[in-house]
C-alpha cells in the first residue's frame, strides 16, 4: 500500500506533507471522539461522557 500511494517514493512537498500530517491529526482527533464515546460494560447506548 505504501508503493501504491508513492509513500516510499522520497520526500514529500511542502504542501504533500501539510496535507498528510493535516489528515493524521485529524483522525487521531476522531478517533478519541470515538474513544471516548465507547459506552461502559453494561451502559450500552450511554456515551462515557453523557450527563446522568
């Protein structure tokens, strides 16, 4: 996958690596919005972070 994307290919621009360190913080964000949105054991359908 990483030859397919041109990922081994040497460095990226300036502008390729913005974007693609742009996308991975984004994801990284998503991702604890997810994390954390994970109900407990036994609170299915109950965000952790929900008010009681």
């Amino acid at each position: 996958m990483i030859d397919t994307v041109g990922l081994g290919a040497g460095v990226p621009s300036a502008h390729h690596h913005e974007a693609l360190t742009g996308a991975v913080g984004h994801a990284e964000t998503e991702r604890e919005k997810l994390l954390r949105a994970e109900p407990e054991p036994g609170q299915e359908g109950t965000p952790r972070d929900a008010a009681p």
